[in-house]
C-alpha cells in the first residue's frame, strides 16, 4: 500500500472533465514537487505534469496540475478515448528517496 | 534524442542475482541523477533506486544491502546488480532519468521473473 494514496478508478465520458487526487503528508507532498505520469497500456510511464503545475513540451494543455497542503490533483479536460491510461503522482520523501502514488485507472 | 534501454531482465531462482544494465544515449549519466523503478505485474510503480551526479546512492527499505545501483561514465551506462533475489522482486524495471523533482525520460523496461 503506498504512501500517497489515489483512487483505484475514474471515469468519464469523452469530452467532460476528470480529477485525480493524490493525498500525502507533511514529509512528502507537504515539502515536496508533485510529478503525474500517464501509462499508457503496455507501455512505460510518460511524465504528465512535473514541478505541480508544469507541462513538458509536446503535453497538451488539457492536462493540467495542482497541489495546495499535503494533496495534489490532476485535471484532465475534453477527455478522448486515447487518454484510457493509468495515472501516477510522486513526489519525494525527506527530499531523498522518491514515491510513487497506487495509481488510478482512467475510463473513457 | 534521449533514449535508454535497459537489458540483463530473464527468469531467475530464488536467492540468486541478475544485473541489470540500462545503455543511455543522447545524454551523459555522469551529469545527471538516475533511478531504478519497478512494477510488479499488474501493479503499480515503486521507485527503488537513486544515483546522483554526484555519486551518492539510495535505496528504498525492501531492497537495502541486497541491492546496488552504479554507473559506467565511459561505457555511459547504469546498472542494478540485485542480490538474493526474492519472488516479490518480480518486476518489470525502468530506468529513468531524474531532472530536478520528476522522472522526464524513461526506457521501455526489462522482465525480471522470481521463481522458486
């Protein structure tokens, strides 16, 4: 069971709007950047959403980051059957070690 | 272009070891911090492994003395030598490159079966 916690599940229909939570603590979100990462099936993790709120380049701005306390959420606006994927927080531990949040499975 | 790839995964014995090797182009790992992620099947990530660009090494608790993660500058390549492997061990393992606060690139992983 990891540290960050996550619902297991979400799900919408194409076109609306999703969150995802991620809830920690002092010693982690609470002092620490919040990544998201997207999995796609079969594939490996693709960073999302890095220092709370940034985009890489090439992600589009449909995804977006937040984070206030000890908790974080993604957003994910006009949602496509394409963005069916599992989704990770993480985040640091003391500023040392990294985590990872259980995931969340998103249906479209 | 960065790209990695990560190799030495296979079906392994109880108790034994494996390296894995993870080749890095398109960046020095000399300069950059690195990390060593697993998922087990049909679960989620967990981080296991740091090395900085500076040397200094970190682990998470499970894998602590059995585990070891170093870097070939020359060859350009970072390694996992696991030791007394255990059935939770099975995995599949990323390596990953870590840019500040996040993991921004990733390689396509390699299998790394427990099995009594």
């Amino acid at each position: 069971q990891s540290v960050l916690t996550q619902p297991p599940s979400v799900s919408a229909a194409p076109g609306q709007k999703v969150t995802i939570s991620c809830s920690g603590s002092s010693s982690n979100i609470g002092n620490n950047y919040v990544s998201w990462y997207q999995q796609l099936p079969g594939t490996a993790p693709k960073l999302l959403i890095y220092d709370n709120n940034k985009r890489p380049s090439g992600i589009p701005d449909r995804f977006s980051g937040s984070k206030s306390g000890t908790s974080a959420t993604l957003g994910i606006t006009g949602l496509q059957t394409g963005d069916e994927a599992d989704y990770y927080c993480g985040t640091w531990n003391n500023s040392v070690t990294a985590l990872f949040g259980g995931g969340t499975k998103l249906t479209v | 272009e960065v790209q990695l790839l990560e190799s030495g995964g296979g079906l392994i014995q109880t108790g034994g070891s494996l390296r894995l090797s993870c080749a890095a182009s398109g960046l020095a790992l000399s300069t950059n911090h690195m990390s060593w992620v697993r998922q087990a099947p049909g679960k989620g990530l967990e981080w296991v492994s740091i090395i900085y660009s500076g040397g200094n090494t970190y682990y998470v608790d499970s894998v602590k003395g059995r585990f070891t993660i170093s870097r070939d500058n020359f060859q350009n390549t970072l390694y996992l030598q696991m030791n007394s492997l255990r059935a939770e061990d099975t995995a599949v393992y990323y390596c990953a490159v870590c840019s500040g606060w996040f993991f921004d690139f990733w390689g396509q992983g390699t299998l790394v079966t427990v099995s009594s």
